[in-house]
C-alpha cells in the first residue's frame, strides 16, 4: 500500500480522524515533516518508514504532554475486583491495552447472568425469529435425525457448553428423558452465577429426572476430557453416548474462535456428537443489533455494560457505536471516548494504568458474520467431520451436526 487511509491510521494509533486531519493540515503548513501523497485529488499519510517513525513519536508526545486536567483517571469499582480473579482481571487489562477490547465473556458474571438471563427470555418468548428461538427450532427439526444418528445407545450424555440458562436445550431433555435414554447432563461455562441459574431451571423443570453436573471452565483454553472418562472406560461403555453442544453462537463474539473449536475437538471422543448452531451472514442480520432487555432504551445495553460500570467508565464518557466492518466481517459495537481516559488497576504486585485517548474506542462486543459455507469450512479446518447441517427457511440460522475425524 502506497498511503494510509485516514480511517487505518485512526484505528492503528488509538487516535480521532480530527487528529489525523489536523496532521496532513499541519504537513502541509510546513509544522509537520509527513509525507503525503495525492490520490484522486486527496492527500494521503504516505506508507513509509520516517512517516511511521515520526507518527510513532508524535503520538508518545501527545501522551506525554497531554493536558493532565484532560485525562480523566478512573479506578475500578471494589467489587470488580472482589469479582474477577487477578488472571481474569490481567486479562481483561491486557485486551484493553492491546486490542482496545473488552472480552465478552466476563460479561456473564453476577448481575450480568442476570442480564443475560433477563434477556434470553425476551427472546424465547419473541415471535420473530432469533437466534434463541431459533435454536430451539432446528433442534426439534432435527430431532428426527439424531434420533437415528444415536438409536443404538441406550444412554446420552449432555455436555452443554456455554449453557446460559439452559433454555435451549430443555426440549431436547425432555425428549431424552422420554425415551428414558437421559444420561448425564454437564453444563460447562465460564460464570458461575450463569451455571447457577441453569441449575435452577433445571431442577425446576425435570426435578430429579436430570442430576446437574457443571464445572466452570474458559473454553478457550479448559479442555473438559476429564469429564468423561468414567464414560470411556465403563463396561458400558459401548451403550453410552456423549453429545457435546454449543448453542447460541458463543463462539461468534470471541477474537479466535478456532482456539475453542481446537479445545472442543481435542476434549472429544471417537464416537462422541457435537452440535453447533450460529445465526448467518446475510443482508439482514449485517444490519441486526437487537441487545436491550427493553428494546425502547437507547443506551449500552445491559447485557454489554457490565465490565463496563464496573470499570466505572461512566456513560458521559462515550458514544455508543454500532456497525457492520466489512474488512473483518463482523458487527460490532464500540464505545468511542468522548474524553482521554487513564484506567488505573491495582495488582497485588503494583498498579498499571491503561492510557485511552479521546476519539479512540473500546470494542464491547463483536459477531463473526458468517455464511454457511464459511461454517462448514470452520467446522472442517478444525478437524470435525460434519454429518449433517439444516438451516432455517428465511437461511438465517444453522444447526450443524458432526464428530472428530478420524484416521
Ligand atoms: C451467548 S450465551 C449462550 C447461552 C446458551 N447456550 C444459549 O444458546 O442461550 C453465552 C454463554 O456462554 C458462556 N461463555 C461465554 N464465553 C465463554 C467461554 N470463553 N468459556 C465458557 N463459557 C463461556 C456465557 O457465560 C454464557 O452463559
């Protein structure tokens, strides 16, 4: 590339575009040694090394001399850390000061298991189609199937990854415990409060039928083959079965999800099932940003604003940003700063602060669009062997079924 575009260097630096108007407006009054270069009649920052090197430089100043009075510090509410463990919270400061991001999945925790719960409701509830409602569809739809797929064993097993309340699967139990082939039920996710809740439901909902077994795991990195060795090696074995689920599109909001998709595939066994569902890449859904436990608000919504608050970034200091970047092939929602921000955390080792510059932004959360064919090609490169997939009739959800390939 011969220049930067204007946005780029905004996005690379952490700065406004203003800032970067205000550069080529300072190059060409002679205060500023850019290079720039005309394309179509608009000047460009010039993609060379003393270019790169002088920007650099300028942005360290900016920061250095920056009008302490401008800078808003801002220190993390006490339950954030009665909250989150020190590695979480390295965690969470590291995205921060990387890729200006707030990992989603520490959303879930207390009051946001509330949020989410609150939330998923809405939707189960919704008549139009959502991912939640969705889910539930093509699961019944394809009941038939797996009923077929695992007609020669006599028990199932549930492992539910990423369970929120349950309430996706709680037909497909239903449906297990009528055919008396209910085996164990595991839930697996990263909060505990959400395995609370799901705990809840489900002994409100089939009692003693189903006994709750959960473990809080990050399925990025916590492979949960240990789970089911008692499974593996048993005399029945060969009459029992393991189906691992992940619904509701987890996966679509974290950086790599292929990271997990490595951990689920490796925590598997020959004969076990996995079944993925994920709402798709089309026209519509680019455009569909429907997070709010009361649709009326306009605000962060609350399933994303937990980190948020306990960050203690109030609401005066940014906009909340939603759109579709075709470069990455995602929705995505940002808080673009209004004001510079230092974030200061303290470690048990000492403090570490976080510098956010006024016009940059903080990613609260992100959805990989995907089109089937891109799932299919997903679920491939990371060793599954698909059996079957359904879709809904208006194409915008999946339900992929597959096991590990084998050699
Ligand atoms: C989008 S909700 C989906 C819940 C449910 N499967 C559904 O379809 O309604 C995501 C769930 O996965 C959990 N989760 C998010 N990231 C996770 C991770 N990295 N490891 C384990 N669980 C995670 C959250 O706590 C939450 O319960």
């Amino acid at each position: 590339m011969l220049y930067f575009k204007h946005s780029a260097l905004a996005k690379q630096y952490h700065v406004s575009l203003r800032t970067v108007h205000n550069w080529i407006d300072e190059t060409k009054q002679g205060k500023l040694d850019l290079t720039l270069v005309d394309a179509g009649g608009k000047l460009y920052v010039a993609n060379t090394a003393k270019n790169i090197s002088l920007l650099t430089s300028l942005v360290e100043n900016r920061r250095k001399y920056r009008n302490t009075k401008a800078v808003k510090n801002i220190y993390p509410k006490p339950e954030f850390y009665d909250l989150y463990s020190e590695a979480q919270i390295y965690d969470i400061v590291t995205n921060l000061e990387i890729h200006h991001e707030i990992p989603r999945q520490y959303s879930y925790m207390d009051q946001g298991a509330e949020h989410w719960d609150t939330y998923a409701i809405r939707l189960a509830t919704e008549r139009t189609a959502n991912i939640l409602n969705s889910t539930v569809k093509l699961l019944s739809i394809s009941q038939h199937y797996l009923d077929e797929l695992l007609a020669k064993y006599k028990k199932i097993n549930i492992i539910d990854i990423g369970a929120g309340n349950a309430y996706p699967v709680r037909g497909f139990l239903d449906h297990l415990i009528k055919q008396n082939k209910m085996g164990r039920y595991i839930a697996l996710d990263v909060s505990p409060d959400m395995l609370g809740i799901a705990k809840r439901n489900i002994h409100e909902w089939f009692g003693d039928a189903v006994k709750f077994e959960s473990r809080i795991c990050d399925i990025n990195y916590d492979r949960f083959s240990d789970l089911l060795i008692q499974e593996y090696a048993n005399e029945n074995a060969r009459d029992t079965v393991n189906v691992t689920l992940l619904l509701g599109g987890t996966l679509s909001n974290m950086r790599h999800p292929d990271g997990a998709f490595r951990v689920i595939h490796d925590s598997m066994g020959i004969n076990d099932i996995f079944i993925y569902t994920y709402k798709l890449d089309t026209q519509t859904t680019r455009n569909y940003f429907d997070f709010s436990t009361d649709p009326s608000q306009i605000r962060l919504a609350d399933i994303h604003r937990f980190v948020v608050d306990l960050l203690n970034i109030d609401e005066s200091y940014y906009t909340v940003e939603l759109g579709y970047d075709p470069r990455l092939q995602q929705r995505t929602e940002h808080l673009r700063l209004n004001v510079s921000l230092k974030l200061i955390f303290k470690f048990k080792a000492g403090i570490r602060e976080v510098e956010l510059n006024k016009g940059s932004s903080i990613l609260t959360w992100r959805s990989h669009q995907q089109t089937a064919a891109d799932i299919h090609r997903q679920i491939e490169r990371n060793d599954f062997y698909i059996l079957n997939s359904t879709q809904t009739d208006d194409c915008e959800y999946i339900l992929s079924v597959a096991k590990v390939k084998s050699d």
